[in-house]
C-alpha cells in the first residue's frame, strides 16, 4: 500500500521533476528528491520567498513599546523604516543606540508528542543619526536628513521533533525513488547526491530481489526519530533618509532601504529501528548557509510618506515602500552517517551553491495619531501587503526558471492586513509610560497545508527625558503558530510549531 500511494505521489509531480531538471541544469535526482517534498534537503521554493520578504520592521524603544503604532507620528528613528515624513519633526541633530535581547521559545507537536527549546540571541535593534543642510523660506523648514540601521526580521530559532511511530520512513521515500526511476547501481550516487545517493553509500539501501532497490527492513514497521533544526541570521536595513516641513503642519520626506541577508540552517534527521534482530540507526545531517549575491549589488527599497496636522490634535500619515528585488546565495552540503550492528558508515555530498532573486511585493500603510496636549498620546495603524505578489527569478535566466514556484505563490499565499495600536502616557515631565497591541492575519490561503492563525503581539515600555538626553526601553511578547512536513504531506502528519519570542530592548539618545 505504501509503495502504491508513493508511485501515485510520483506520477502527478512527474511534469514538475523534470521542469526542475532542466531549470537547474544538475544531476537528474537532485529534482527527484525536491519533488518530494523533503523537508531538509536542498531547494528553493515559496517558502525561501516568504522567509525573506516577511519582514516585521525596524524600531526604537519609543515606538516598539507603543506597539509600532507610528505612521502618524514622528522625530523618531522609526520613520526611516516605516514613514520618512515624520523625520522632518526633528527640530535638533540626534544620535540614538539601541540594543535588544531576543529570546525565541518552540514547541514542536507531532503526532501529540511535544518537544520543548528554545534560543537567545543579544544584538543591535537601532542605530542613527539626523542633522540639517539648507535655510528655511516660503513657509518651509530647513531639509533634516540622517541615516538609521536597524533589523526588521530575526532568524533565532531552535526547534526539535521526536516520535516512536509506524509513519513512512524516509528510506521509504528514498527506495520509491530508486525503484521508478531505477538508475544502474553504478548511478545512483551521483544521480542523486542529497538523498537516496546517502542512503545508497552508507548501505541503507541495497540491491533488492523482488525490486530493483531495497531499504534495510524495519521490523514490526516501528522506529524512533528525531530532528533538531538550529536557525540563526537576519534581515537588516541601512536606511538614508530626507524630509521637510511645510509650515509645522504638512511633511513629507522619502528613504532608500539598503537590505541585506543572511539565514543559516542547520538540520539532524536521525531514525533508529531494528532490523532482522540488528540495531540500525542513521543521521542525515545537513548545513545550509544563505547571503546576498555580492556580486549583484545591494537590494534597494524605496520608502515614500506624508503626515499632514489639519488641527494641533490629530496628525494623519501615509507611506508606501516599494517592491525589491534582493539577490540570494544558497549554499549547501548533506551527510549521512549510519550504524548497522557493529559496522559504521558516512558519507558526504560536495557543497551545491546556487544563485537565484526573490522579489518582496510593496507595502501600503495609514495611520492616525491624537495628541491629548500634555497628557500623551494614541495612535493607530493600519498597513498592507499582497504576498500572492512575490516573484522568484533566476539570476540569468529570469522568472521562467520558477515558473513552477511562481504559481505555488499564487495559490498559497495572499493578502496581508495588519494593525496596530499604541499608546503613551506622560508622568510629569520627564517620564513616559507606553503599551500597544499588534495583530497580523495569516499570509496563506485555504489551499496551503499550513496553520492560519493570525499574528498577535503586546507591548508596554517607557522613558525618561530631560533637556537632550532621554533613554528608552521596551517589552514585546509575540506568539503565532507555524507548521512543515518532514517530507511527502501524503505520507506523514504536519509537525506543528507553537512561537513565543519575548524581546527586551533598551536605548539612549541625545539631542544637540
């Protein structure tokens, strides 16, 4: 029944195997593992796009504890992520640093078995400057321009899956591989280099009597397995920006987003059974390493925005941020290590680099802010994105190279609404209390086999100011559901992820 459901599986991904074939131009097999959805093997698919266009944004202390609540507002570091009019409100030059602790937590529900871990990470959250150049006339103020860095997605994530179970084996997908495609032994390693060629080297698979190709035998069907994935990088910006005033009461200002990428994934597979009376066990281990294309340049985001005062208390603001095309590098190496009885094996594949271009789809936000004289403030935000609108192209030879990946995008992911709410409270005249509330809907439409929870996060902060100095810090508490597939979805349950990142953020400033 297995190898009945497998072979079906084979048959309706046949077409897609072979475009991979001839997109990628590399050995044959290397497209007969991708098409079955092997969770760690080498690939570039959707789920690279949304990982590297599903950014949350850059900022300070201020902001972050009103929950990022800032379109409408502004003299913070903040607009040159999000809405660059607001850097005309600066009135002085201004410098700001800040730092923040990210602790990522993850539990890993397969087939009602959770797995708990979690991982810490310290690093720069912003880091700016602004100043002036030009006179004021004619009811504008004089130009104000900075630069600001700043991180608008974090990587940091631990995560491990264990289960003692009769679910499909990967050599069960390995052998089915072998057997419909049945390359001459001589073949097998060099046709398929990430995977069956694994399995092959280190005698886990061999030749078989009633089928060309065989899996070592599990006995009773049932074998314990494990995973752990360790994943680290960012996604950072470096942005200059340039605004002015009309008369205190309409700004507009534009910024140029420098983005950069890194992303690294390490994977352990580990499966361990009996066969025929004798201890089996094997580990794919697998090291994924992910950066800019250097040679392709920097990606560049355009960032446009307004904020207009129709009355001392009430600002409204608006930007848009355009789409970018950011080159990516992927670097790749898979091993096999294997134990059978007494007698060890291993082997490694040799390092795949493969280049190829995502583009992130452009953003819409709005906002509104009431300033309640002394007393403080509330804001409110509500921005946009259409992740149906991601491209992946090849470096050379365009989006026809992705074609297949193309229309993955389309059928699973959509539109994106996400809004936030912040507010600030003065006590006296150098303190501040801050809290806010976020919340994101799902990215991915009925057809993806993904969670479709929505995105919440909760704020609160504070600050201290007098004369030109002030400090600033900030809580966030974010929790959202994720899920992926070891490999085929046919044939094993989703492993379901429950995310609960906490960060604590701290910065000083001062004004000159």
């Amino acid at each position: 029944m297995r190898s009945e459901m497998l072979n079906k599986v084979f048959y309706k991904m046949r077409s897609k195997m072979l475009h991979k074939v001839l997109r990628k131009g590399k050995v044959v097999a290397l497209s007969f593992v991708l098409m079955c959805s092997v969770q760690f093997v080498f690939a570039q698919n959707e789920d690279d796009a949304l990982r590297f266009s599903n950014t949350f944004g850059a900022y300070t202390n201020r902001a972050l504890g009103m929950g990022g609540a800032y379109t409408a507002l502004g003299a913070d570091f903040t607009n040159f992520f999000q809405n660059p009019a607001g850097i005309a409100a600066y009135k002085k030059q201004n410098m700001e640093f800040g730092l923040s602790l990210l602790s990522r937590s993850t539990n890993v529900d397969f087939n009602n078995r959770v797995s708990s871990s979690s991982a810490t990470g310290l690093g720069i959250n912003t880091f700016g400057f602004t100043s002036t150049f030009g006179t004021a006339g004619n009811g504008w103020g004089p130009w104000i321009y900075g630069l600001a860095y700043g991180r608008t997605q974090t990587y940091k994530r631990q995560y491990n899956l264990e289960s003692s179970d009769n679910q499909s084996s990967l050599l069960d997908v390995y052998t089915n591989q072998l057997n419909y495609y049945n390359p001459a032994n001589s073949e097998v390693s060099a046709s398929f280099p990430f995977g069956a060629g694994l399995a092959w080297e280190t005698y886990l698979i061999n030749p078989g009597i009633s089928s060309p190709y065989a899996s070592v035998n599990i006995d009773n069907n049932t074998f314990t397995r494990r995973q752990n994935v360790e994943e680290s990088g960012y996604v950072r910006e470096t942005c200059l920006g340039v605004a002015r005033a009309f008369e205190d009461k309409l700004f507009i200002g534009a910024s140029f987003a420098f983005r950069k990428v890194v992303f690294e994934k390490n994977s352990t597979y580990s499966e361990s059974f009996s066969s025929n009376g004798t201890a089996v066990s094997y580990s794919l281990i697998e090291e994924n390493n992910t950066g800019d294309v250097v040679t392709k340049g920097p990606s560049v985001q355009s960032k446009l925005g307004i904020q207009y005062v129709p009355i001392p208390y009430l600002r409204l603001g608006a930007f848009w941020h355009s789409a970018t095309r950011q080159s990516i590098s992927d670097n790749f190496l898979a091993k096999m290590e294997s134990s059978i009885g007494a007698v060890n094996y291993n082997y490694s594949s040799d390092k795949n680099i493969f280049d190829y271009g995502i583009q992130a789809p452009a953003t819409l936000g709005a906002g509104a802010a009431l300033i309640l004289g002394n007393f403080g403030i509330v804001s409110a935000d509500y921005e946009t994105r259409d992740f149906s609108k991601m491209v992946m192209y090849g470096i050379t030879g365009g989006t026809s190279e992705f074609a297949l990946e193309n229309n993955s995008i389309q059928e699973n992911y959509k539109r994106l609404h996400n809004a936030r709410l912040g507010t600030e409270f003065r006590i006296g005249d150098v303190y501040r209390l801050r809290a806010g509330v976020g919340y994101r809907t799902s990215v991915f439409t009925e057809l993806a086999e993904k969670p479709k929870e929505p995105l919440f996060n909760w704020n609160v902060g504070g600050g201290y100011k007098k004369d030109d100095f002030y400090c600033d810090g900030a809580l966030m508490i974010t929790k959202n559901k994720d899920g992926y597939f070891l490999y085929d979805p046919s044939l094993i349950s989703m492993a379901n992820i429950d995310n609960l990142l906490v960060q604590i953020s701290f910065s000083i400033g001062v004004r000159f």
